[in-house]
C-alpha cells in the first residue's frame, strides 16, 4: 500500500509562512504516524544536518517528548510514537532542527485525534493494524464461510433467546430460519406475533435495509466529533452523542434532527462550549441540562449513575478454592465499569466473560440483576438516560 506523506514548505530567512500542501496530516497507520517539513533557503532548498526533535502536547496536557527524527537533503521529519496520539482531542505539534548547536523551530502543528467505533485510539503499547493486517482479517473471515451457503444465514444473525429484549427490525434465527422482528417483543417465547420470516437474500437487497446502513454511517460521521470535543474538556471521561437525523423519533424517544450529548464529568459550560460548532446546521440538541452561551442555548445530558446488584450462583469445578469468587467479582466489576453510557446490562455476555476468566474452576448456573427493586436474569437494556454499574456483587455456591 502507498503511504501519503504530507509536509509543510517554509523559508528559513523570510518571516514564518508555512503552506499546508493537502492530503493527510499523519501517515503510516501501523503503530506510528510520520509529520515533517521541506525547508527552503530564499526559495532554494536548504542543505539540512544537525537533528530533528519533536514536542507533541496532547489534549489531556501531557507532554511526549520526540527526541530523534530524520534529516534528508532539506527535509526534516519524526515518527510520532502512539502515545503522542492516545487521548482524543486537540494535540499541539512543535518541530525542531538543531544544528551546530543552533535551534530552529521548524513547524507548530495543531491536530485533532478523534475517537471512533473501530478503536482507531488505542492505549500506547497496543498496535494499531496496518491495513494490510486488516485485510488478512477480511480474507479469513471468507475463508470461513461454509462452502455450502445455504448456512449463511446463521452468520448473519444470533439465534433466538428467551432472555433477551428485541426491538423491531432485529434479525434472529430460530429453528433453522432468518425471522425480523415487526414490533418490540419482550423476554420470552417465540412467537409469530410480532415477526416475520424473511429471505436473507431479498432482506440484503431490500432498499430500506440499504437505507438503514447509510444511515448508520451519516450518524458516525456526526458523532465522532462531537465526541471528541465532548471528551477534550478537562475531567470529561465519556461522552455518547445519540444522533438522530431523520424525520421520524428513534427507538431512544429522541426527536427527528436532534442530537442528544450525554457525558460523564467535567464541565456542562465548557462542554457546550466545545461540541457547538460540531452540531450540524439545522439539528436540535435535547437533555436534562440547560446551556446558555452568547450564541444560543445548548441541551446537554447527563446521565443517571444506575446501581445494580449482581447475584451469581455458581458450582465449583476442577482447581476451585477461595480465590475463584474473588475472580468472579473482579470480572463483573470490569465488565460493569467498561460499559459505555446507553450500553445494555446483559448475562450473556458477563456468562462469556467469567467463563474466560475462570475456565473449569466454576460453572456459573444463574445470574441475576437487581436495580431499583426489580430482579432480572437476562439483564436490562441500554439507555441514554443512565450508565450501569457495579454496586453489589454476591456470589452463592451450588451444592452438587
């Protein structure tokens, strides 16, 4: 795959003007990212020695430092290690040439890293894939693929259950067939009342299934932004733009073209303040907070911290003793405090995590979530309105 380069042009004995030349700030998406300048002397290109360094000052104040980069004829440039680009927000990029003991500011450099469903962010020391990986991915999840495709279908969607709440338009597959749901169908049996079996082939060409991913793809586009401002802002640690711009209300309860920020610390103001100018022209904001800045009011969410208790029952298995319990809890105050803000609460997936974590020292039989009285044991669904987390967890051991 061909990289793009970018550099910026400047004349070393004429007052600073650096000319943004197009294409990409940054390039090399596999673990680092490359920024340099040309440098000119009078209008002919400079003979550059010395060394090049960098300061990178990312949104949450941190200075990395940059201390070797590379010099070549009149170019200078560093490769900016992933720590330098691992908080979303605004990051501030100086370059410097030192020659002969002499230093040069080269370039000052302000970026925007922005966080996105595919965690194009990551912590420093996680490797970023290179396209070329991801590619390989694709291809052996082809590879994957029965040779007999009339099982396709069983890839597309989960199979049916009992515990969990579905909404209209959700997929299941249920007793060898593809079925889409027509209303909202709560925990329990299967039944025809409420969807329809359909075709995966007609469903994959459906317009209005066409319609639904572009839509899907305009609301990424809107969000990633304003979460990214939303989460710059000192003390902020999440932000969920729930954005709806059709002419319809969502399955939120959000209005048509309104968008509703909700966050997790920080403050409202300078929350305001930062995603304004990325709220498209014409779409309304909605929530529990009240903004009003110099240009106009501003609705921002914030959500309810929702406390639950947790209650596992579980059988010891090979190797269990006291610590396995103290692993279980562990597990679901993780899973717990990584969920983001409108994130559903569901057993399934805690079931998974213990499993991985515990292996064959437990087998965990039930588990049931208590919030505000009421006790469930599939879970509860996401809102915008609330983040779950952990306040409680006990665990009961089953005598075989």
């Amino acid at each position: 795959m061909a990289q793009l380069e970018t550099w910026l042009r400047q004349d070393l004995k004429q007052p600073l003007k650096v000319q943004y030349l197009g294409g990409n700030l940054f390039s090399q998406d596999n673990q680092a990212n490359l920024v340099g300048v040309e440098v000119f002397d009078e209008g002919v290109a400079a003979t550059l020695g010395g060394t090049v360094s960098a300061s990178v000052i990312r949104a949450d104040g941190t200075t990395v430092p940059v201390s070797s980069g590379t010099v070549s004829g009149n170019k200078a440039s560093v490769v900016l290690p992933q720590a330098a680009y691992a908080v979303p927000g605004q990051v501030s990029i100086v370059l410097k040439l030192t020659q002969s003991g002499v230093v040069t500011t080269l370039a000052a450099l302000v970026a925007i890293v922005y966080r996105s469903s595919t965690d194009a962010i990551v912590d420093p020391g996680e490797i970023i894939p290179s396209i070329d990986t991801l590619i390989a991915e694709i291809d052996a999840a082809v590879a994957s693929i029965p040779a007999d495709y009339s099982t396709l279908w069983q890839t597309l969607a989960p199979a049916f259950s009992t515990q969990v709440n579905y909404i209209a338009g959700q997929y299941v597959t249920y007793n060898g067939n593809w079925y889409r749901f027509t209303t909202n169908h709560t925990a329990g049996s299967f039944t025809l009342g409420d969807c329809v079996r359909v075709n995966v082939g007609g469903e994959m060409n459906d317009t209005p299934l066409k319609s639904e991913i572009d839509l899907l793809v305009e609301k990424a586009f809107i969000r990633a932004p304003i979460e990214a401002a939303a989460e710059s802002v000192e003390n902020v640690s999440m932000c969920h733009a729930f954005v709806n711009p059709t002419s319809q209300t969502d399955e939120y309860g959000i209005a048509p073209n309104t968008v509703m920020i909700a966050f997790a610390g920080g403050n409202a103001t300078a929350v305001a303040n930062a995603v304004k100018e990325y709220i498209p022209a014409g779409m309304q904001t909605v929530g529990n907070l009240t903004i009003d800045l110099d240009d106009g009011t501003i609705y921002l969410q914030r959500p309810t911290n929702a406390y639950i208790t947790v209650t596992v029952m579980l059988t010891p298995g090979t190797g269990y003793d006291s610590t396995v319990a103290d692993l279980v809890k562990q597990t679901i105050s993780d899973y717990t405090y990584a969920l983001y803000i409108g994130e559903g609460l569901y057993a399934t997936d805690l079931l998974t995590k213990i499993k991985l974590a515990t292996g064959a020292a437990c087998d965990v039989t039930q588990i049931n979530f208590t919030y505000s009285g009421a006790t469930q044991s599939y879970g509860f669904n996401g809102t915008p309105s609330n983040r779950w987390l952990i306040r409680t967890t006990q665990i009961q051991i089953v005598e075989n």
